[in-house]
C-alpha cells in the first residue's frame, strides 16, 4: 500500500500545493489545457525541477535515487513512446537491453486483459495503432508494479470497449496493490462514473484546477463543462 | 633532391589562375568572385603570417612560447567545433566541452608519440609538435563536432523517447545510451573512411609534402601511417569524451532530461 503525499509542491502554473492521496484513493484532476495538469504529474514523477516535497508513504522523493523513485510512482503520459522496434523489447526495462527480453507471466496476464494477445510482443512498433500504443504503454507501466499511478489521459484515444477494459484494469491493479491513483481525465462522464464507490473500492475524489489553485469539482459542473465546451467548437 | 624554392614571380602566376576564376563567376554570373577574392586574399595572409610565427617559433624552442601557440590552436579548434553545432550548450559548455576533449585527447596522443614513437629532444621540438598536432586538431575537430552535433541534436529530437524510458526507472546512462552509441559512431566514420581511402583516391597532405621536400616516398609513406594512426586513436578519445561530458551535462543530478541547457535551432 502506497499513499500519496505533496507538501508545498510548487510547479510552473500552479500556487504550492498541499495534498494527501490516500493509500487505494483515486483523484480525478481536470481543468482547462494549459492549466498545469501534465506538467504537474511530470514535477511529481521529477521529470521537471520544482519545489516542494512529494512522499509515498514515508519516503521523500528526494531521499530517492530519481531511477527509484519513478519507477515507484509509474507515470502514464499522454503520448507513449517507444524506442525498439519490437513491442516486447519494451518489456525489460530492468536492463534496456533488446536483447534478451523476457516477458513474465504478469506482463502476459495484463496483456490479456487489456484485449492482447502473447503474439503482439514480435510486433513491430510501426504497425501500431495509437490506441494500441496506449494500452501497451499502459501495460509496459503496470508490468513494473509501481506503488502509485500517474495517469495523464490514460483512455483518451480509445474505443468505448477498450476504455472499459483500461478502466476495469486501473480499477483492480488500485484494489490489490492498494496504489493511489492521480489521474488526469478531460471525459467528465468517465470522472463520474468511476467516482461512484464499486465492489471493494471508495469512490473517487474530482479536482479541478480553477486560476492556479485545486477545488474539489461540483457534482455535474463536469457536464456543463462539456456544454460550454461543445458551443465553443462549434 | 632539392627543395625548389617558390618566387614572388611563380606565386603571382598562381594567383593570376584565381583572377581568371573571378573573371568566369563575373562573366557567367555565378556572383561569387568577391567571395573567392576575399578567400584567397585570406588565405594568403593567413599562411603568410603562420610562416613567420613558425620561423619564429622555429628559432626560439621555447616551451613557454609553443605551448601557448599550441593552445592558441586549440582554441581556435574548439571555436570551430562550437560554430558547427544547431543546438549548442549553454554558457561556456559549447565551448568547454569540445575544447576539453580535443585537449585531452589531442595533447596526449602528441605527447605520447613525440616521446615515444618519434623520439625527439627536447619531445616539443616546435617542427615536430606544431605540424602534427596542426593535422591531429584539425581531425579531432571535425570528429567532435559531428559527435557533439549529432548527441545535442539527437536528443533535442528524442525528448520523448529519452523521457519515456526515464519514467520507466532506467538510469539516464541507460536512457541515453542509444543515442550516443550512433553520435560516437557518426564522429568516427570519417576517420576509418579517409583510412580506408588514404593512397588510393587521395594521396594524404603530410605525405605530399614530404615528397616534394625531398624525401624517399617510403619514408614518406611511414609518417602518414603513423599520422593516421595518431589521428584515428585521437578523434576515438576526443569523440568519446565529448560524447560523455556532453551527455552527462544534458541531465541533471536528479537524472531529468535538461534540454533548456541547449539553445534552441537556429533561424
């Protein structure tokens, strides 16, 4: 179990910011692009200078190797990268070696439920689909077992059904590992249902940034959002 | 054989065949002849210059004045690396690390060769010293700086792929490792290639020279070899030098990609 904890943790667009995850609690953080949400997972996953202090469980951050400390925390970003070229090459991080890569049976099991099969690690990144690439990524992060989740869109490119399947998997690997979850979601329709408490789960917390400060999001105010939203595109 | 001494009279014949070089780009419009005037008006001084600092030098053997001709070199070398690289480092790293590479590299192989290998007394013998580590620099550099350019611009480019693979828990060595494998490999292909080719496409500078001072093409011969070999083993070190001061400068000690320590393209 991993709780998470930021202590005056300053980032580029946002005021110092307090804020307590509790070990298995998951918080939803929306507001307008630009408003500092990505580059907040990334100052925690410190990935970028900032200041302040983040801590899971007892341990600061800065007590950390960097290394050590991300895999720890397990960011998602929104855009995946790879670097070899067969899928599988991604799954051994331990060395960063293509050679070599073992894929382990957990890695084979969240593969399945994200809607895989064992055969997709011989495929060749370039024939991946971008919703593919992000339930791969999804699944090369959780293969480390990280003690926290940093989700930034984390089902944002994918089909209903497949955005079910990560939902489900984020759902259990929150429950079992008891991580705390800070996830990043611009679909207030996804905000609200996962904030309903579920089988062995608390519901979730909604955030959203409002100027350079976090409040907790007004029950349907995600929705009108969206309306508000909708009249600007169009 | 003697060593045929050029005249006023054979130079301006030389010189004449650039006017009428400047008279084709005038005549067909090519609109470089003031450019190749100005180059060759250059040339001129700056060789003519170099002959008298090195009569000087020449006739002096004092340490103290050719070590500071060989870092006046050596300066000039690491400008040059920096004026070729599209994202340079901040601050005196652009300068610093191509310099301190070429230093290290350079000013050990010249060391080694000129006390071991060559064997001259005293081992900074301004006619030794000078020409060789002239060919050594200007080699070096041309190494460095493709490896440097190649390191910088690579991981301007790969920002999401060195990043990924931080958030992954790998080391920046690790993340980074992949990159400055191929800079390295970049900066060194032009040294085996000018081996590979030495003598059968082109017959190397120092060997030419050599020959038409007057000695035996052999001998001749010998000295580029050793030359090359000086050249290969010191662009290997420089390039490897540069690659890691270079790559270590572009994390910081939390191991975060800083690429605000580069300047951005330029134009």
């Amino acid at each position: 179990m991993a709780a998470l904890r930021l202590q005056g943790f300053k980032t580029l667009n946002l005021a110092p910011l307090d804020l307590t995850l509790a070990a298995g609690e998951l918080v939803f953080l929306s507001g307008p692009s630009g408003s500092g949400k990505s580059l907040l997972l990334r100052a925690l996953a410190d990935l970028d200078p900032h200041e302040g202090e983040a801590w899971l469980d007892g341990t600061a951050s800065s007590s950390l190797p960097a290394p050590e400390w991300r895999r720890r925390i397990g960011l998602l970003p929104a855009e995946s990268f790879w670097w070899f070229d067969k899928v599988g090459d991604h799954f051994d991080p331990a060395t960063g070696n293509d050679k070599a890569a073992r894929v382990d049976r957990a890695s084979l099991v969240l593969l399945n439920r994200l809607g895989f099969e064992p055969e997709v690690m011989d495929w060749t990144v370039s024939r991946l689909s971008t919703g593919e690439r992000q339930r791969l990524a999804l699944a090369r992060l959780l293969a480390l077992q990280p003690q926290a989740l940093l989700l930034d869109e984390a089902s944002a490119n994918l089909d209903p059904s497949n955005r079910d399947r990560v939902e489900a998997l984020i759902q259990d690997y929150r429950r079992d590992k008891d991580a705390a979850v800070l996830w990043v979601s611009h679909d207030p329709d996804q905000r609200h249902r996962l904030s309903a408490p579920a089988a062995g789960l608390p519901g979730a917390r909604r955030l959203i940034i409002r100027g350079d400060r976090l409040e907790e999001e007004v029950a349907g105010e995600g929705a009108l959002n969206q309306r508000e939203q909708a009249i600007r595109w169009n | 054989m003697e060593l045929i001494t050029l005249s006023p009279f054979d130079l301006g014949l030389a010189a004449s065949l650039v006017l009428l070089l400047a008279l084709l780009s005038w005549r067909l419009h090519l609109g470089v002849e003031k450019r190749v005037l100005i180059a060759a008006l250059r040339s001129a001084i700056q060789l003519s210059l170099i002959g008298l600092v090195l009569n000087f030098l020449f006739a002096q053997t004092s340490f103290a004045l050719i070590g500071l001709w060989a870092l006046i070199m050596l300066a000039i070398a690491g400008w040059e690396v920096m004026a070729r690289q599209k994202h340079r480092y901040k601050g005196v790293w652009s300068f610093g690390i191509g310099t301190l590479s070429m230093f290290l590299s350079s000013f050990s192989v010249i060391f080694l060769a000129l006390t071991l290998i060559i064997g001259v007394e005293p081992w900074y013998q301004p006619q030794y010293l000078i020409p060789l580590l002239g060919m050594l620099l200007g080699n070096t550099m041309s190494g460095i700086a493709i490896t440097l350019d190649n390191l910088s611009r690579q991981a301007w480019e790969g920002r999401g792929h060195i990043e990924a693979r931080l958030l992954l828990g790998q080391s920046w060595e690790c993340a980074i490792s992949d990159i400055r494998r191929d800079s390295l490999r970049a900066g060194l292909i032009p040294i085996i290639n000018s081996m590979a080719a030495a003598g059968l496409v082109s017959l190397p500078g120092m060997m030419t020279g050599q020959i038409l001072a007057g000695s035996p093409p052999m001998e001749a011969a010998k000295y580029q070899m050793m030359i090359l070999f000086l050249i290969s083993a010191g662009t290997g070190l420089g390039s490897a030098a540069a690659v890691w001061i270079g790559s270590r400068r572009l994390f910081d000690n939390r191991q975060r990609l800083r690429l605000d320590r580069l300047t951005g393209p330029e134009r």
